[in-house]
C-alpha cells in the first residue's frame, strides 16, 4: 500500500527532471552533424571525401593577396576547377585598391615599401561562372578564394599587414570545395535547370572586401536578375556550418532555407546579433545593394582560424559534409522548381531548433504577441503573490542573484584580459588558446552553482514566492529591451519567461505537466545557444557566455522546484496573517518549511 501511493508522488517529482534532460538531448541533437559521404558515393549527392580534392588543389599553401605568385597558382586552380566540370569561368580583373576610397589608402599605407611595389597596380580577380537555366531567375553561390592576411602591430605601435599563414582551407576553402562539388552533383542529373545560377568566387576578401565590392561597382549589371545569393564563409574548423544571417524582411528567404534543407543548424537570434556587431563579409556589400541572402559559416575550433594551422590535415570531414548537405538541397530546390517563389517579404520569421532537423518558426507578428503575453503573465504571476510577498526579501533576492552573475562573468572576464596580457593567450583574441574552454567551463560552473544554490537556500527557507517573483521580474526587464531591440533574438527570454510564469500559475494538480513542458522548452532553447554564443564570443568576450550561460539556471531551477512541489496556493487564512514569520514560513507556495494545505 505503500508502495502504490509513493509511486504516482514520485512520478510527478520526476516528470520535470526527465523533460530537461529530454530538453537537453533535443537541443544537443542539433549538433550532431552527417557522416561524410565516400568517393563513390551516388554521383548526384554531395561528398565530402569528392569534395576534400578541391580543398588539397586550393590549400596546399598560404594564398593571401600579398603573396602573389601563391595567390595567382590558387585563382588559376579555382579556374581549373570549373573547367575540368566543362564549365567556362570568366574572370573580373579590377583593382585590388582604389585610392580615391579612404580605406584602400589607409590598408595600402600599412605594407611594407616591398609589399607596396607588389601590389600597387595588382588586380582583384573575382571567378565567374554563370550556368543558364530556362528561366533568367537566378541564384548565386558565393565564396572567396584568397587565404587571409594577418593585421599586427610593431614595436611603436605601428599597424601593418602580413601574406599570413593560413593555407585557408577552411576559410574559405569550405566554401569554394561546397560550390565546386555541388554544382559536379547537379550536373550529374543531366538535365537542364528550370532557373539559373551564378557562381561567384571572389578575391581579396580578407584584407577589406574588395571583391565583392568590385562586383557591385563595376559589375552590377550582372547580377540584376540575381534573386537570392547563397554565402559560404568560416570562421572555425569544425561543428556545425550554421545560418547566422540574412538579409533584412527574411520572412520568406528564412522560411525557403528551413523548408528544403533537411538539417539547418540556426536561429533568427543569430541572423539578429549579427546585424549588431562589427563583423563583416562579402555580405556586407551586396546587403545594401537590396539583395536576398542567406550567409552560412561553421565557427568550431575558431583557434584555427587565420592561423597555419588553418590547413587542409585539420579539416573537419563531417562539417563539410554539412556544408554540402545544405547548400546542394537549397540550390537544387531552386534549380529544378519552375515556380520558386519571390523571396522578398515585408517581416521578419522568427525561429529556433527544436530537435535535429526539426525548427520551430512564426511570424515576428506571432512572435511579439509571445513577448506581450509572457509580460502580462509573468506580471500576473507576481501579481496574484503581491500581498503575501515580503518586498525587501524579493528585491534581496533579485540582488542576489544579479551580483552572483555579474561578478563571476567579470571574474572571467579579468582571467582572460589577465591571460592575454601575460602572453598566455593571444592579445587578439584570435589563434590557440588552450584556456579558453576552461575559463568558460569553470566560469559557467562557478556562476550556475552559485545561483541553482542560492535559489535552493531561498526555497528550504520558505523563501519560494519571492524566489519566483524575482526571477520574473528580472525576466520581464530584460524581455522587453530585447523585444524592441532585437525581436529576432527575443525568444530565447520570451518562452522561458512564459513557461516558468505559466507554471507557477498552474493549479497544483497540472503543476507537474505545465513544469515539464517549462522545463523542455527551456533547456532545449538555451542548451545549443550557449555552445553556439561560446563560439562566436569567447575569443574576446568570456565574460559574455559565462553570464549567458547563467542566465537559465534560476528560473530552470525554480520550474523544477515548483513542478516537484506538493505544496498549494495560500489559504485565506494564512494570507491575512499579521505574523511575519508566519508570512515568511506558511504564506508560500513552495519549500519544506511551508505548512501543506
């Protein structure tokens, strides 16, 4: 008898647990990339191992634009490459530095007299391949061929540019071997396509986007009836090739990628922060020009990138396989459909992974309707608990918690500026830093066990409602900044806020199920996120993805805690209890010390 009424207890108490980590193996799925397709694999699929030889022809030595002897024998490969497809390439020879533009003058001020001599009158050449279609609607793909240049400073703080190191064989060897290879699979199907395309292999990217600049100022006739452009860059070795942005309005271009690529690894809260910061590719140039994009880079084992070890011995067979996989179903989708659709929109599409291969998405519309229901109902939760609520202790508690964030993302933070400054890591942030992960790991821990700790205390303490009342008030503060700023990004706050807010309004008898749907939806958002922020940020910014590694510890902990609870809403009676212990001990809805209903 026992045993019988000890079971449905502790099927509830585990129900909340077992959604986390069904939340956790659901996000983490994202990651799991393909096995890479053999040599002989159908000669209409992507292989990678095909796809390795073009990365061995492009990388077997450094190729930036100042080496020139090396960076010509890797335009005349790239050629090569087209042609031993049947494919004739056409080349855009302009300058590699236009004086009249205050940045070619301040890049070209910083080589060397030698450098300057070698380069003054070179050209950029951008590889054009066009493959007609019955239809002049067309897509481009496009990638860089040149290998990167490395900005430094001397003795006196003089800037200046070296040829570098990197044999780029991933940046953007990825992207130039993902075009070749796809374009040899679509041509094996041995029928002409429905609408056109356009392969555009630009030059001297790395040393300021000259390329893809040439392209638009002195080509842009050519690409008037471009309606989508397909980007393939890196900035890592390894993990998954994720869209991290595209053009603005990309309700239709988002929502065309998600439905014929059968596993994208991305969210709109990329595509969001990306418009934020001060990185660029070619990207950067066609945007303006009104173009419809869609940008893709791996950022795995980002110590690679732009260093000698950026070398076709370390590449990641798997990430290019996930290269390929996407970039062959979206241009074949567009290839062979004689009705593609327009891709301009007037909105945004909002969307994240909710398992592999599986995406979430709704209209911004939707997506604001989320936010303003999460506020109302994380107000009305806090609401509903206002006359028992002891304030000094809910605002102690937001204290707490805010103080445990901050000061352990600063200490990470100092550990890396310490670390850099000691020559233990790189002063750029960039190349091999074996620290890296660890200030990460250790500062995630540190900062997750002190907040998941200090919300237990608080809750053994009877504490609970003003636990829950300020991690939703925290919640709600940051949700609308980030709704007005970057509604992209905005679900990553709204739905977590939502579900710890509709959880502690549940009634006791659906609190377990409303608890492990909270709890689902809350680790299987922030679970890829924080590895994906990792390795965008942590190079120069720890600080950033320890406290966001943070952030989903307490309300997390709080779904748990209330989901497991058998604890009800307050009686009458002991909301109009003038005791302040009895406020503080029986007026709650959760912890040991409160009395059960």
């Amino acid at each position: 008898m026992t045993h019988q009424r000890f079971s449905p207890d502790l099927a509830r108490r585990l129900l909340a647990p077992i959604a986390a980590l069904l939340g956790l193996v659901a996000g983490l799925s994202v990651l799991i990339l393909p096995s890479p397709a053999p040599t002989t694999a159908d000669p209409t699929e992507f292989s990678a191992e095909r796809a390795m030889a073009s990365i061995n022809r492009l990388a077997d030595e450094p190729h930036s634009v100042l080496d020139r002897e090396a960076h010509d024998r890797a335009r005349d490969d790239v050629i090569d490459m087209f042609t031993d497809l049947g494919y004739t390439a056409d080349v855009h020879s302009d300058p590699l530095f236009d004086f009249s533009i205050p940045e070619d003058k301040k890049t070209f001020d910083m080589l060397s007299t030698e450098q300057q001599a070698a380069v003054k009158d070179a050209p950029a050449d951008t590889i054009v391949v066009d493959v007609p279609g019955k239809s002049e609607r067309t897509m481009a793909l496009m990638a860089h061929y040149d290998s990167s240049t490395v900005e430094g400073a001397g003795n006196d703080e003089q800037h200046y540019y070296t040829s570098g190191t990197s044999h780029g064989a991933a940046d953007d060897g990825y992207g130039v071997a993902t075009i070749v290879e796809t374009l040899r699979a679509l041509k094996a199907e041995g029928r002409q396509p429905e609408n056109s395309l356009k392969i555009v292999i630009t030059d001297a990217e790395e040393i300021g986007l000259i390329g893809a600049r040439n392209e638009m100022r002195h080509h842009r006739a050519d690409y008037e009836n471009v309606d989508l452009v397909l980007n393939l860059e890196a900035r890592g070795m390894s993990g998954p090739a994720f869209m991290f942005e595209t053009s603005p309005n990309n309700s239709a271009v988002a929502g065309y990628f998600l439905s014929h690529v059968k596993q994208p690894v991305t969210g709109s809260l990329f595509p969001s922060l990306y418009a934020l910061m001060p990185n660029s590719t070619d990207m950067t140039n066609l945007i303006p020009e009104g173009f419809t994009v869609l940008n893709i880079a791996a950022v795995g084992d980002a110590d690679h990138y732009h260093q000698s070890t950026d070398a076709p011995r370390y590449v990641d067979h798997s990430t290019l396989q996930h290269y390929g996989d996407q970039a062959l179903d979206l241009t074949r989708a567009w290839a062979f459909d004689g009705q593609a659709p327009t891709l301009t929109a007037d909105g945004d599409l909002h969307f994240f992974q909710l398992w592999r291969g599986l995406t979430v998405r709704y209209p911004a519309a939707v997506g604001t309707g989320l936010g303003c229901l999460a506020v109302i109902a994380a107000l009305g939760a806090v609401a509903v608990r206002a006359r028992s609520l002891h304030w000094k202790r809910v605002l102690g508690t937001v204290w707490g918690l805010t103080w445990r964030a901050v000061s352990v993302s600063a200490a990470a933070g100092l550990v890396q500026l310490g670390a850099m400054a000691m020559k233990w890591a790189p002063e750029s942030g960039l190349g091999p830093n074996p620290l890296l992960v660890w200030m990460f790991a250790i500062g995630a821990l540190i900062g997750a066990g002190l907040t998941a700790h200090f919300v237990m205390r608080r809750w053994k303490k009877g504490l609970g409602q003003e636990a829950i009342a300020a991690v939703l008030l925290l919640l709600t503060a940051a949700c609308v900044p980030v709704m007005v700023l970057v509604p992209g990004a905005a679900y990553v706050l709204v739905l977590p806020t939502l579900a710890l807010a509709l959880t502690a309004l549940a009634p006791r008898q659906v609190r377990p199920l409303v608890g492990a749907l909270a709890a689902f939806i809350t680790v299987v958002i922030f679970a890829p996120t924080i590895l994906f922020i990792h390795e965008l940020l942590s190079l120069s910014a720890v600080w950033v993805t320890v406290f966001f590694a943070i952030v989903p510890v307490a309300p997390l902990a709080l779904v748990l805690l209330q989901a497991g609870s058998r604890r009800t809403r307050l009686t009458a009676a002991q909301t109009s209890s003038g005791s302040d212990a009895a406020a503080s001990d029986d007026a709650l809805v959760a912890g040991p010390a409160t009395a059960m209903a």
